[in-house]
C-alpha cells in the first residue's frame, strides 16, 4: 500500500461506513466495532509497521492524511485510529528483550486493536506521572492502577499502561506494559458519556494487581518517560491536530451546504446570499481551516526532517489545532443558528467533538505552559 491507497480506503471507509453511522453511534454513545473491521479489512490498522511482519511501512504523512479524512465523517472513529497507532508505534518500539512479535503480527493481520492507558485519577492529565508503581515478582510485574480515561476501553485486544518503575525514585521514572484483553486483574471501571467523541469508549479502566510478564514490558525500567516523550508525543499531538483538521473541514462543509440551501423564501434568497456577515463567518473558518492544514504540513516536515525547531512546532501544532477546532466549529454553530442548536444537522456533533482536542493531554494551557518555559530555558518538567 502507498500513500495514495490509503487515502482513497480511506475516503471509501469514511464515505461508506463512517458517515451514515456518526450520528447515531454519537446518540446511543455506541463504539463503532464495525469502523474497527472495516479498517482492519482494508488493512490499514497495520498502516506503521514495518512490511516484514505484513505492515505497510507508511510514516507520520500518512497517518495524518487517514486521521484528517476519519475524523471529517466521525470524529470518534478517528480518536480509536489515532490511539491506536500510538500503542503499535510503541509496541514496535520495545527493546529486542521485549517478545511482543506476535503483537505486533496480529495488528499487523488487522486482527488487533491497541491503545493507551497513561492518564490516572491520581495524576490526572499530568499523564508523564503516573502514581501507580509496578511491584516485582518473579517472572516481571504486577500493577494496580486507577486509569481515567482510556480510548477503546474493553473494545481492544491491548493497552500500553504506564506505571512507576518498582524501583524508580523520581515522579516520572516509569515503565510501559504491554497489557493483553483479558489479563486478569484488567477491567474497564465504569462507564463512558463523554460531551463529544462519545463513540469512543473512552471509559476508566482499573488494573488490580494484574500480572505482567518480562516479556511484555516495552521500556527499559524508568524509561517510560523518555518513550512517552519521543515515540508517543510528536504522533499523538499530529494525530490530534488532524481529527481537528478533519472536524474544521466537516464544520466547513456543513456550514457553506447550509448557507446555500436554507432559504429566506419571503426574500427569495439562500441564507448565503442574503447574509454578508454569513460568509464573513464562512470565510474565517475557512482561512482558520486551511491555516491550521499549513501548520499540519510544517509539522510533518519538521518530523520527517528533524530540526532544531521540531519540539517546539510539535507543541505548538496541538495547542493551535485545539483552539482552532473549537473557534472553527463555534462559528458554524453560530452561521447555522437554531437549525445547528436544535440539531437538525451534524454541525452540533462536530462542536462537541472539537472540545476533546483542547482537554486531552497534553492539554492547550500545559502545552502553552512546556512552550513558555522552553523560550524562556526554564526545566520543563
Ligand atoms: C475523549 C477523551 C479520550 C481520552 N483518551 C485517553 C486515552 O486513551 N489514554 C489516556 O491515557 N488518557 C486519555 N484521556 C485523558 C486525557 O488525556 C487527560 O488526561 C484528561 O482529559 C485530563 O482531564 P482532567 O480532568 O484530569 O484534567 P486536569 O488535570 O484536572 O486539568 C484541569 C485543567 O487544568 C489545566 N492544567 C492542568 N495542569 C496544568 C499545568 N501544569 N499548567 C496549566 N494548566 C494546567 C488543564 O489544561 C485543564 O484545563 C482522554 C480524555 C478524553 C476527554
């Protein structure tokens, strides 16, 4: 598969599968288990890994293109494709000692699901601190772990969990687990009725003194941090970026659709034409919309050519795409006035969508706060 294949599967995925199905998984707060095969069909849940074990070696570019296109049908589904490509990016990047092979096949063969599980009640979004601490046994560890928030919660077949290392001194000397479904101890702790990306099973889970062998420890001890920092970060803040791109761009289309069919019939005009401060709304959402894909490409240019200015735009994109997304979806909210309110269209799904990116972790104000202290060479942790 090349870039080009996977952007028109897809474009099919969305069209077919995703769009008609958005709004009513969004109401019942249904997780989409058929999105999930659908993208394992046209294999593209293997889209990182490397061709040798049946991936299809694509990079960042491309995992950001699929996301954008997901999230412009369901911003959801785009949340499950996003997780779950940070879990096999890390997964893929355990230490040879780690025998996580068969893992990594699996999601390979379309066959697996992955996540991660770093956010703890105790620790909240400072997800780099997790207050659990593994205990060593024998044959590796065992965990117990309140997990806030986990993406696919009891719909994947892993989760990468984070945990102090049994012997780890500092509030960020952690470990990464590979977790397997049905491990005993695992289960998810509640349930999920989120404001928006309700399709996604982002429900707490608790580990209660749940046995993880060697094998399936994907860091050296105390070096969950670093991990979290150079594999998980600079894709999750571009994948979030782009399921904001994908809901500006929904929020965009639905708004200008909108403009030109609801109609004044008593003036024989479309909204569109008879408004100028309309499309004046119309125009800065697309200006916002196409600034924050520039700011996307840049991105996936500075990480497929790292440079010195890297971190700060992996930052910067995240903070900037939150905000954005909400700026964006706030405005068509505010152009398709009570037909939106009311939720004759999905234009209401894509705002409560939107409010995620800004909340997920690392959050818009910790971002601003890592980006502040970096300028100003102040220790960032
Ligand atoms: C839809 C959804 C899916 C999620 N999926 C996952 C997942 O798959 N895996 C996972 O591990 N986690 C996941 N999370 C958790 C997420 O990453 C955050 O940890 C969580 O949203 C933080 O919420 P909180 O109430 O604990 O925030 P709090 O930490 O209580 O923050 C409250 C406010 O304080 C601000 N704040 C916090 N610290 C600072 C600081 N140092 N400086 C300035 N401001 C600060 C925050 O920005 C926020 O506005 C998910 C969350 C959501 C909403």
């Amino acid at each position: 598969m090349n870039h080009e294949t996977a952007v028109s599967k897809a474009k099919e995925i969305a069209d077919r599968v995703l769009a008609p199905a958005a709004g009513p998984n969004d109401k019942a707060a249904r997780f989409s288990t058929e999105a999930v095969d659908a993208l394992s069909k046209a294999d593209l849940l293997g889209l990182l890994l490397p061709a040798a074990i049946g991936g299809s070696a694509l990079g960042l570019r491309s995992l950001a293109a699929v996301i954008s296109i997901l999230a412009e049908a369901d911003g959801s589904v785009a949340m499950i494709y996003l997780m779950h490509s940070c879990g096999t990016a890390t997964i893929a990047a355990a230490p040879a000692s780690a025998d996580v092979a068969d893992t990594l096949r699996e999601i390979a063969a379309g066959r697996h699901l992955s996540t991660l599980a770093f956010s703890e009640a105790g620790s909240r979004s400072h997800f780099w601190a997790p207050v659990s601490r593994a205990r060593a046994n024998g044959a590796g560890v065992h965990i117990s772990a309140k997990k806030s928030w986990v993406t696919s919660a009891g719909h994947a077949q892993s989760y990468v969990v984070s945990s102090l290392a049994p012997q780890g001194a500092g509030a960020t000397d952690s470990t990464l687990y590979l977790v397997l479904a049905g491990s005993r101890g695992l289960s998810v702790a509640g349930p999920w009725d989120g404001l928006g990306l309700r399709s996604n099973a982002s429900a707490p889970m608790s580990l209660e003194d749940c046995a993880v062998p060697s094998a399936h420890q994907l860091t050296q001890d105390g070096a969950g941090f670093p991990a979290m920092l150079n594999t998980v970060l600079p894709m999750f803040n571009l994948g979030s970026s782009a399921v904001a791109l994908g809901l500006c761009r929904a929020a965009v289309a639905g708004t200008a659709a909108h403009l030109k069919t609801a109609r004044f019939d008593h003036l024989n005009q479309s909204l569109g034409e008879g408004l100028p401060t309309l499309r004046a709304l119309l125009a800065t959402m697309q200006i916002e919309t196409d600034g924050l894909s520039a700011r996307i490409d840049d991105l996936v240019d500075h990480l497929e050519h790292p440079r010195e200015t890297t971190m700060l735009r992996v930052l910067e994109t995240k903070a900037a795409a939150g905000d954005i997304a909400i700026s964006v979806t706030s405005a068509a909210m505010r152009a398709c006035g009570g037909a939106a309110f009311s939720k004759h269209m999905n234009i209401e799904r894509l705002f409560r969508d939107s409010h995620a990116g800004a909340v997920m972790a690392p959050t818009g104000d910790v971002l601003r706060e890592l980006i502040a202290r970096a300028m100003l060479g102040m220790p960032l942790f």
